[in-house]
C-alpha cells in the first residue's frame, strides 16, 4: 500500500471514531503455513485478502448467518464448513458506508476452496466489494507474496515442517502472452504464477479520476519473468500490459 493509501486509511478511521478499524495481521505467512486437509466429509474454505477498500477496516465473513472471521488488509484465514449449498455473506461496519455481498456457495466435501476479498471505493462516489472465486493455484501464488493468517487464528496454526523448494526455471514461454489478453487467458496459456504483487499506479489519487489502470498486478513466474497487468479497480478486471524476461524472476 503507497503512503497516500496510509494517510487516506487512518484519516479515514478517525473519521469513524477508530470503530471497526483493524490492526495488521500478526500470524505467520501463508508460505510458512500448512493449511488443513480437509476431512472426508467436509470442505474447507479459504478468505484471502491482498487489497480491498476501505484498506483501514476489517471485512466480517458469515456463514449461512454465522460470523466465521473478520478478515484485515493483506490476511487469510479458514475454515472446516458442512458440505452442500449455503450462504456466504460480507459485510463491512455500517458506519463505512461500503456495501457488502451477499452469495451462495456449493462446496463438495473432501475439497478446498478459496475466496479473494475485493473491495473498491471510488473518492467516496463508487463503493463495490464482493467475494470472488479463486484459482487455487493463483490464490496461493497471490497469498505467499501478501498475506499473514488473521492473528485470532495464529494460536491454532500448523507450520510447514517441509523445507522450501529449491528454485527451479518454469518451462513456461512468455511470448504466449499477448497484450490486452484476461488473467484467464493466461493461465490457460502459461498457468498460474509463483508470485504475485498488486500496487497503486497513482491514478486513483486525481480528483475525479474513475478510469482503468489505477493499480499495476506482476506474476512473477520463476527464472522466467514477469506479466503485469493494468488493474481496473472498479470492476477487477486485469488486462496485460507487458510482459518482461528475467532469468532471475523469483
């Protein structure tokens, strides 16, 4: 998040008298974690969050009318659900004037799913969030280069007793990139990344401003190079922009 994101955050939560205001994460990174298999007869779900507006509150996630975890900027958390169809909700607090979501999920047991937490806000005109979901193989790329289990969860986490992969080059071509191409264009081209990063482009800070390009998002795809994408904060879509080759890509 840029400084101007910072200022603009805890201006904001002074403005809501610190009320549903969220402190950073203080469990471990998603890559030292060992996530949960799930049972046999149950799922598992997955809430990520890399960059969401408001930045400075915290996003409440129900469960057919149950809050399961509130879910801060840059954090995951989880959690063992009943198989079936069932409603999932987001909300944020009422004082943010953000609109929540509100969907239906069929989770099937002995599965895990992943969710990615979008929330956009627009120099307070346009106000737009939801639950999204994920590759799974993107969502752990996205999760390993962002996020930190929620600290309510940290207590119970499992940490990965298994020593880092060693890098290896990706047998991957990125000249079946084009530009203008979908991020589902390209993970059916290349597949899914090792890394992910998202930053502001400095746009969405003009007065006014509601066009595309407000955030740059790289995959980093190992001893190969990088995508990037143009962000489109408003409605989430990404569009490729450029790709560049570096053998020393992470």
């Amino acid at each position: 998040m840029k400084n101007g994101d910072g200022f603009r955050a805890i201006g904001f939560c002074v403005v809501l008298g610190l009320a549903g205001c969220a402190s950073a994460p203080t469990g471990p990174k998603f890559a030292d974690m060992a996530l949960p298999q799930p049972p046999a007869n149950k799922a598992v779900i997955v809430v990520f969050r890399d960059f969401a507006a408001p930045a400075a509150l915290a996003a409440k996630i129900d469960v057919d009318g149950t809050q399961v975890f509130e879910v801060p900027q840059k954090a995951f958390a989880y959690t063992t659900v009943d198989p079936g169809r069932h409603e999932l909700v987001l909300r944020w607090p009422a004082a943010s004037g953000t609109p929540g979501w509100k969907g239906e999920a069929d989770w099937q047991p002995a599965q895990t799913y992943y969710y990615q937490l979008t929330g956009s806000s627009g120099h307070g005109f346009y106000f737009k969030s939801s639950l999204d979901g994920a590759d799974p193989a993107l969502a752990r790329a996205t999760m390993k280069s962002c996020c930190r289990l929620i600290t309510a969860q940290k207590a119970s986490a499992v940490l990965a007793t298994s020593s880092p992969d060693q890098v290896t080059h990706r047998n991957v071509s990125l000249a079946a990139v084009k530009k203008e191409m979908l991020k589902e264009d390209v993970i059916a081209a290349i597949g899914a990344p090792d890394h992910v990063s998202d930053d502001s482009t400095g746009k969405r800070a003009i007065p006014f401003y509601f066009g595309s390009d407000t955030r740059r998002v790289s995959w980093s795809y190992t001893g190969v190079g990088f995508v990037v994408f143009s962000k489109n904060e408003y409605t989430g879509m990404l569009r490729v922009v450029e790709t560049k080759a570096d053998a020393k890509a992470p």
